[in-house]
C-alpha cells in the first residue's frame, strides 16, 4: 500500500489531539543564557561558558550531571523495542506515548561513535537528554532513539522506516527528527527529497554539517512546502566549522529569503556544545508554532 494511503487510513482509527506547547520542565536551570546577539531573521547567539555550563554543571565532568538537573522518574515511561526496516530488525528506545497517539514524536539520531543508548543517557550533556524525555512523557509525546545502518543510504531508509511507522501511530501529532554531529547527513536526505520530507515537520541539526547540495534539491525547487528547519552550532566547533553555517544561511536566504531557517550559536561553544545547551522546550515549542 502506498505511504499516503497507509498514513490516511491510519488518520481513520486513531487521532490525537494537535500539538500544544509543552509546558515547562526545569526551565530554570535549562532556559538559554541571555542572547549576545539577536537579529532580525530569528537567529541568535548565546553565551557559552565551560566553568558555567559544564563544570559547575556536572558531578562528574562530562559523565555525570549534578542530581538537581535529572529526573530518573521517567525511566518508569522507557522501553526497549524492535523495529522492522528495509536493511533487517533493529532496536530504538521508546520514551512517552509508544503506544501510538503522541501529540510531539522526537527521533533522535545520534552521530559518529554514538548509539541508540545516547539519546536516554539521564546524567551525559549535563541532563539535557533526561530534560528531552521528561519533556515528552510529560506532554503526550514521543521521544524515539534507534539505532541505524550507519550514515548513509541505508541509515537513512531505516530513519524513514521509524517516520512511517511514528506517522502511522500518531497521523495528527508532529513529527520531527534532530540529528547529531554525522547524522546530520541522514537529516539531509530527508530532507532534500519531498517525498521524504512530507513526513516531517521539521529538523533539528546538533553540531552537524551544512549541505550546499540542498540549495539545489529537489524540495527547494518544489517550493510548495518548506521544511523548518533550526541550526545548533559552537563558533569554535573545529570539525565542521562556524563559518561554513554562515556561508551556507547566506545562501539559502539569497534563494528564499523567508525560508523557516533559524541558527542558535553558542559563542565559543566547541563540537558538543548543541547537545548539552539547546533547550529542547524553546526549540521544539517554536517549531510546534510554524504549523
């Protein structure tokens, strides 16, 4: 059956409410530092200081958080599954609503030396993904983190085997998919084909790599619906450089100035700064507002 149909017959037996806002968790000690900068197009950048956000941040430097950033409560809403794609049976993390009707679905895709096992780490990135899974149990939603046929053509089928499947059990929630370092080139696939991108509401690039090829995809030429897509990226990051990101957004807003693009820096914020500072609420909720 064609993926349209099997979306729409789906709509058929199960909704689920439209997404609200999700509602605050820990906003205190997660909410961004005030903004350096800001400017008209919504990007902004915010201060980031290690004796500040990670020393003082975890009980064990880059291992464990302090106990006042996590809540291990949410363990109690995790399970382990099996999920079937075209490259055999793997297994993901379910977080929330796994039983179909999330109002928000979040696919996590974890980046070079990562596993699924990264995305519901309670205490690494200093609670930033203990925050992310509280956020979802806690508002009908969904966090997914699989594991995948690595970063190319075959990791991306398996992404978009689990969107199909997240499509399916929750037809009237969002849906939106934040990839790593290197599974930022799984992002892009999605991405740049419509077809793909139809099942997302938006993307989330943590520490990963722009691609010019997207300029010239197939889904910017369609101009019929535009993906949002947010940017979280260091201005010391040395592996996929500041600048290229600055490069890049030039572009795009050359070719569509009012495309859904939106860039947080995090001012002298090294390659694995966006996973421990975005703040998953303001993000997510922003992206929730778009549609």
């Amino acid at each position: 059956m064609a993926l349209r149909a099997i979306v729409l017959s789906a709509a058929m037996l199960l909704t689920a409410p439209a997404a609200a806002q999700l509602a605050p968790f820990k906003n205190d000690l997660f909410n961004y530092p005030a903004p350096v900068t800001q400017d008209g197009a919504g990007d902004i950048t915010v201060a980031y200081n290690r004796e500040r956000d990670m020393v003082a941040r975890d009980k064990v430097l880059r291992r464990k958080a302090h106990d006042r950033f996590v809540d291990t409560s949410v363990r109690w809403k995790r399970r382990v599954r099996s999920y079937a794609s075209p490259n055999g049976t793997k297994k993901k993390f379910e977080v929330g609503a796994y039983n179909g009707g999330a109002a928000v679905t979040v696919i996590y895709v974890h980046g070079k030396g990562g596993n699924r096992r990264q995305g519901v780490n309670d205490w690494t990135f200093g609670g930033n993904f203990n925050r992310l899974q509280n956020l979802m149990a806690r508002n009908r939603g969904l966090l997914i983190t699989p594991d995948f046929a690595g970063f190319g053509p075959k990791g991306t089928s398996d992404i978009e085997a689990l969107a199909t499947h997240a499509r399916v059990l929750s037809p009237a929630g969002k849906l939106y998919i934040a990839c790593g370092s290197m599974g930022g080139s799984i992002c892009w696939r999605l991405a740049s084909d419509p077809a793909k991108a139809a099942l997302l509401d938006g993307i989330i690039l943590l520490g990963a790599r722009w691609n010019d090829s997207f300029l010239d995809s197939a889904t910017i030429k369609s101009n019929t619906r535009d993906l949002p897509i947010v940017v979280a990226h260091g201005t010391a990051d040395v592996v996929f450089p500041h600048s290229g990101w600055r490069s890049f957004l030039g572009k795009l807003r050359a070719r569509r100035s009012n495309y859904p693009v939106r860039m947080v820096s995090f001012e002298n914020g090294v390659h694995g700064t966006p996973i421990r500072m975005i703040d998953w609420r303001d993000e997510l909720n922003r992206l929730i507002a778009k549609r």
